[in-house]
C-alpha cells in the first residue's frame, strides 16, 4: 500500500498475460486544478496521458496521469506507446517522496465504457503524487474495477511491548 507498485507484476502476479494500451496523450499548459494540485507556476506544461492496462483480455485497471515537464523533461520526447509512464519513470526521474490517496468510488461513465463495466460499480482509486527536490514529478489516477484490485498492508508494533 505504501510503495509503488508496477502494474504489470500485478497482473503477472496473478498469473495472466499483461498487456498496455496507451490511450491518449497530450502536451498542454497545465490547468488552474493541475497547478493546485501538483504546486505549479501559471505557464507549467505537462505531459497528459490516458492508458489502459489488462490483465488477460480484461481491463485491469484505468491510468491518467500527468507529468511535469520542468521536473522531467524528457517525458516531451517519450510517445509512451511501447511503455507505460509508471515503468518509464521510475528508470528516469528517481523520486524521493510519494503520496498515496486510495478511496472508494462509483464508476463514472468514461471509467465504466473503458474498463467495461456498468456505471456505478465500485472501483477502487489510487492516487499519487511523486516528487524530488522539491518539484512534483507526477500525479497518477489509478482506477481499479472493485473485484479487480486489493490493497495488503504487513505492520508491526512501533513500540513493542516488553515484560
């Protein structure tokens, strides 16, 4: 839950065959809701894409992302048709902090007629900001069919009881 995970070890994981399909991607000036949510300038330009990934013949799970080009700009280069950005990035732009937001959701109409499934079945959200030196490399969306995707945590005590 806490680490960053490749999608395709996911799906290997459970013993299917992985497959990537870049959907959309855009160069664009970053909007007024990107520039909150990633902390950017008024002229910040971001790579935004729109990919599926499957598990089987599936849709796993529905992958939006954005990425700042100030942060990585290599990305303005980078068709991410052979490659998913999650990968991509990783190997290229080393981050030194995350954020993870996991909720539950109804699937909205785009989500439901890519990840073929009726409106309003519940997926789970994954989202995450990464960020080094004090610039946000990404924020990713990662929408999961409920039945699709499950979160496992291991802990201890971080004070063990003694006596």
């Amino acid at each position: 839950m806490l680490e960053i995970h490749d999608i395709r070890l996911e799906v290997e994981s459970l013993g299917l065959p992985y497959r990537y399909e870049r959907r959309t991607r855009l160069d664009r000036t970053a909007r007024v809701a990107d520039r909150r949510l990633m902390e950017l300038g008024a002229s910040a330009r971001l790579v935004d894409i729109s990919a599926l990934h499957f598990a089987g013949k599936r849709p796993f799970c529905l992958e939006d992302r954005l990425i700042n080009l100030e942060a990585v700009p290599e990305a303005a280069g980078e068709p991410f048709v052979d490659i998913a950005p999650g990968p991509w990035l990783v190997s290229v732009a080393p981050w030194s902090a995350a954020e993870h937001r996991i909720r539950a959701v109804g699937a909205d109409a785009r989500a439901a007629e890519l990840l073929a499934i009726p409106p309003g079945t519940p997926c789970l959200v994954v989202e995450r900001r990464t960020w080094s030196g004090g610039l946000y490399i990404t924020h990713v969306r990662l929408t999961y069919p409920g039945e699709m995707h499950e979160l496992v945590a291991e802990f201890a005590p971080t004070h063990p009881k003694t006596g």
